[in-house]
C-alpha cells in the first residue's frame, strides 16, 4: 500500500513521537497501481489506562492540490523573476537618468530637458545662472518659457517646436534653421544686460530605446563675444581689403605649396593681370615673366628660416615690352610649430627710381670728376711739359746734327772722288763745335728716358681716370680691388698731395672681389675726398706746415675683403656722428658740399652689396672708415 518504506517509517516514527500525525505527506499505490501523494492524518486511540487500544486515520489525495501547487509556484517565480528583471531596469534607468542628469549639469550650456508631457526633469547649473531660477523650482512643471528672458510672452519656444514641428514659426528667435530633427535658431536677449545679448539655442528630440519620442532637450549658448568677434573679424576683412587695394604696392599671397590666395589691385595694375585668372595657380605659371630662380630660391630660403628677404633688382618685362626692375619684399607667413603657413611677396616697379637712381649716382660721379678736372689737368701738365721741353730739345739736337751729317755726306763723297778740300774739313770741324755733339750724345739719352716717364706718368692718369669715370654694368664682376684703390688714388692725387702723403698697405694675397666696380671706386673716391678734407680743416686749425697722413689698408677677414681709409684730420664731432649718412647731410658751406657722398657710400655697400659701412673717430685726431664687402657673390 505504501510506496516507499522509509517515507512509512518516518510517519511512524512521528507518530509514536507525537502521539498523532497531522497532514503528513506520503506517496500511496492506488487501486490502478499508479503512485500518489496522499495527506494522511492519524491519532491514536487511548483506554483509561493510558493504553492504545487503536488508531484512527484519515487520507486525503492530493495530486490535483499537488499539480494546482506547483503551477502556482511556476507562476510566482516567473512574477519574481520579471519584478526582479522590473527592478533592475528601473535602478538601471534611474541610474542612467542621474547619469544623464550630471552630464547635463556639467554642460557649460545652458541645458533643459523636458518629457513629452511637457515636464521639466532636467535644469542645469548653467540654466539656473542664465534664468536666475533654481531647479529645484522648475522640475515636474511646464511653464518653464516664463523663466526664460526672451520666451516671456509665451511664443512658442524651439523645443516646443521641436516636438510639435510647424510650417510657420512663431517664436522670439530672430532666424530659425532646421536640421532634421535638430533646431537651431539666434536670438536677442535684452533682459540680460543693457547690451545685446546674443543667445543661439539648439532644440531637438529626445527617442527611447523602440524609437518612440519620450521628451526633448534645448540648450542655449551666449554667442554675445562670438558675434561681436564675428563682427570685428568681418569689419577687419574688409578693411584690411580696402587697405590692400588702396595701397600702391603689389601685394601677392601664397600658400605654402606656393600656390597664388591674394592678388590686389596694384598687382592688376602693374603686371596687367587680373586677380581672378590666377588665384589658385602656382606662382611660377601666372604670367608674368620676371626673374622667376631668383624669387623661387628667395622663398625657399624664407620658409627654410621664416624670415624676410629684400630683392631690389628683380628683372620683368612690363607691359609696354621693355624690360624693368622690381623691389620685392620676400616673407614668410609664420604657422603652427616651425612651419612657414605662406609667403607674401610685397613690392612695387622700381625702374623710374633705378634709373634716377642711376643718374644722380652717375651725376654725383661727374661732379666728382669735374670738382677734380683742374687737379687732373695739373697732374698731366706738369709731365706733359717737361716732355714738351724734351721733345724741343731733341728736335733743336736733330736739327744740328743734321747740318754736321750733310757735311759728313759731302766728305764721304769727295773721298770717293779721290779729291776731298781742306775747306770741307775746317768747315766740318767748326759745325761739330758749334753742334757740341759731346753734349747731345749726354743729354739726348736723358731726355729721350724722362719724355718716356713722362709718358708713362700720363698714361696712368689716364688709365687711372678711364678706369673711374666708366659707367659701369649694373652686373657684379669679381676685380682687383688693390688696383681700382690705386687708380682713385691717383685720380684723386691733386686733393691730397697738398695736405697728406698717401699712405697704402694693400694686401698682395687679397682675393677678387664681387662687386660693381664703378661703384666700389666712387665709394673709396668718396671717402679720400672725405679725409683730404678732415686733414685740410685739421691743418688750417693747428696753423701747421706739416702734411698729415691718409692711409689705405686692405685685408681678408670673416668672409669679407676690407677697406680702411684713415686719416689724420680734425675727427667727427659726436653731434653729428648718427647723421653722417643721412641723405644731403653736409657741415660744409652752401655750395661746398651736397651731402651726398657718404650717403650714396652707404647705399652703394650696405643696399648694392650687402656689406657694412662703420666708423671709428676720435675729436682732433682722425677717423678711420671701415668697409666690408662680402668676398662670396651676394644676389641683392
């Protein structure tokens, strides 16, 4: 009857225990065979002697309750595992809201979320210093446009619109532009100050994880400061491009790959090429035809080193077909790190100033020469004169002894007859002592030797003066810097001789030297000038008969041949020392002197030849003038 022995044994052994089994549960075979569970309960009977003298039992089925139990129990757990599952999203969505929240909180936006019922859950810091309202106040409610500056008279706001999209907008938002879902609209806000305040709002909607629209989320950024630099920035622009097309210069920008972004007017005007024909285009295919190795070696140097180069003599063909000059100012656009971000390339036709340029130096030069013309006429005369004085006496020499030949002659011939007179022979003896031909074969020799020095001497003032007055190339042409000195010395002889002796200490081993000779010998013609005139004042203030001294060294130094001119003069006053090169600068009288010299000195070494000029002086006891050329070709 009972399935299984131990279940039997535990219910009897309660029941002795006990003295009675309530509901126990039991597995029993039925009738069919088949094994149930059974709830049996049993007492045991008692007489008065406290004996058993029987038992009383109940059985119940319970295999229906059993099955009803355990479906019951199925469902309870499925319940706890969704409420669980419930529980879990809920925390997790609690937790991603406050996670949401403190994101919102931090944006330096003013940010505000509200359900689609309308609902604030959302008011971040930046909101509540913008509205000056506490979020505290504004959560769980639907009014929040009261709280906005600009939203006041209840217009409808972006994230309003955002949600409930219409075709026409009415809202305090001066522009309105949709993104999709996104909107973005600028406004004013008065309220907030007593200058425009520019608000830019951004709107859009908020979607659950199945798509659905469950809120939306406006943010508002203060693009006052923006705005206003927006503004600058576009006031700049255009006045930076009103003063690049005022200015007479050619102005043209490049981009790194040296592709043309800027070409103003004056480049229109002065190459004939209009801006929007080559923007864009590499510089070396815009047209123009110039000296394009020079500037492309130029820029490259300048984005190397982000630097400034000057070119004063850029060759171009202007538009009338004749070739001209530009000056051009090469620069490099400073960028990120150490990287060129462009080249501007500033510059103007400077051929009219070339040529001017080239006349007053090339006027300065005669001036020079004419100032020096009577001295040269002086230098030549005085050997022109005694070969003068020689070439007479030759000529008198020549005359006698042609008398005493021609009686010569007639002797020779008489011998020959066989009959010469002792009438020829007297008369041959008196010609050779009126001739005194002693004293011819003495002085002819001498005088033949001096006419030939004197030549000589003439010839290198002339040499000397050809070599000065040439007009010169406007190419450099390595030279012999010891000899063109020498020449100006010579030329300028007549200026010093009186007052100095001429000192030189060239050195033999010098190289030769790049350079514009023409101008190199107008410089150091300057400078004599300049200390023959020092060592004049210098004398005439001591009273003294004593010549002073000019002295010229030459020399290799740091790359650079140099030249020091020094003299023995009056010294330069410190008053006027920074004013010495200044253009048409002169402490002589009016008419004495045009200030010009020293000044084209400068230009013609620092501007031509990227050398120095420098002084040294000393108040009455000279000064001493230091220039530097450099010995390597230098592209000016």
């Amino acid at each position: 009857m009972y399935a299984n022995k131990d279940e039997l044994d535990g219910m009897l052994a309660e029941l002795r225990r006990e003295g009675t089994v309530k509901n126990h549960e039991i597995s029993m075979k039925k009738k069919d065979g088949t094994v149930a569970v059974f709830g049996i309960s049993i007492s045991l009977l008692r007489n008065d002697a406290n004996e058993i003298i029987g038992s009383v039992c109940v059985a119940r089925d319970l295999s229906d309750i059993k099955k009803a139990l355990t479906s019951l129990e199925a469902s309870y757990a499925q319940l706890q595992q969704e409420i669980t599952v419930r529980l879990q999203a809920e925390a997790a969505l609690k937790e991603s809201r406050q996670e949401l929240a403190n994101i919102i909180d931090f944006l330096p936006d003013a940010t505000f979320v509200i359900n689609n019922e309308g609902k604030v859950i959302s008011w971040n810091k930046a909101m509540e210093e913008l509205t000056g309202v506490q979020a505290s106040d504004m959560l769980g409610k639907g009014d929040y446009e009261y709280s906005i500056p600009f939203y006041g008279d209840r217009r409808s706001t972006l994230i309003d619109l955002a949600l409930k999209p219409r075709e026409e907008i009415e809202t305090q938002y001066l522009s309105v532009e949709r993104r999709g879902e996104m909107l973005i609209g600028e406004t004013y806000a008065p309220a907030l100050s007593r200058d425009k305040t520019c608000l830019v709002g951004t709107a859009g909607f908020l979607r659950g994880s199945n798509g659905s629209i469950v809120g939306a989320i406006e943010s508002i950024r203060d693009f006052t400061a923006t705005k206003k630099a927006e503004e600058d920035l576009s006031r700049t622009n255009v006045e930076m491009a009103q003063l690049l097309a005022s200015i007479p210069s050619f102005l043209i920008g490049l981009k790194p790959e040296r592709r043309i972004i800027r070409w103003n007017s004056a480049a229109k005007e002065i190459f004939g090429i209009n801006g929007d024909s080559v923007l864009g285009r590499p510089i070396d295919a815009c047209g123009i035809q110039w000296d394009l190795q020079k500037l492309s070696e130029t820029i490259s140097l300048c984005q190397k080193n982000n630097g400034s180069i000057r070119l004063d003599d850029v060759r171009f063909l202007r538009q009338d077909g004749k070739e001209g000059f530009l000056g051009v100012i090469v620069s490099s656009i400073e960028g990120k790190g150490a990287e060129s971000s462009g080249i501007l390339l500033l510059g103007n036709d400077v051929t009219e100033r070339k040529i001017m340029e080239s006349q007053l130096a090339q006027a300065q030069k005669l001036e020079s020469i004419g100032r020096l013309a009577a001295g040269i006429a002086h230098e030549i005369n005085t050997p022109a004169q005694y070969v003068g004085d020689n070439a007479r006496f030759l000529q008198e020499a020549h005359s006698d002894m042609e008398r005493v030949h021609d009686l010569y002659d007639q002797l020779l011939s008489e011998i020959r007859s066989g009959s010469p007179t002792e009438e020829l022979v007297r008369k041959i003896e008196a010609a050779v002592q009126e001739t005194d031909l002693e004293y011819i074969r003495q002085e002819a020799p001498k005088a033949v030797r001096q006419s030939l020095e004197g030549i000589e001497r003439i010839s290198g003032i002339v040499r000397a003066m050809k070599e000065f007055s040439h007009p010169g190339t406007d190419v450099k042409t390595h030279i012999d810097l010891n000899r063109a000195i020498e020449s100006t010395t010579t030329v300028t002889r007549n200026e010093w001789k009186y007052v100095a002796e001429m000192v030189t200490d060239f050195d033999l081993h010098l190289p030769l030297v790049p350079c514009l000779p023409a101008e190199i010998n107008q410089v150091v013609l300057n400078m004599i000038i300049y200390a023959s005139h020092a060592v004049a004042d210098a004398l005439n203030e001591n009273g003294s008969d004593k010549k002073g001294t000019i002295t010229i060294a030459t020399c290799a130094q740091d790359g650079h041949a140099e030249i020091r001119i020094s003299d023995t003069g009056i010294g330069i006053p410190h008053n006027i020392r920074p004013k010495i090169f200044d253009p048409f600068f002169t402490t002589k009288e009016v008419g004495k002197g045009t200030g010009q010299g020293l000044a084209i000195s400068h230009s013609v070494v620092v501007d031509k030849h990227g050398g120095t000029v420098s002084f040294e002086s000393e108040v009455g006891k000279g000064t001493t003038f230091l220039v530097r050329l450099p010995l390597a070709y230098y592209q000016e």
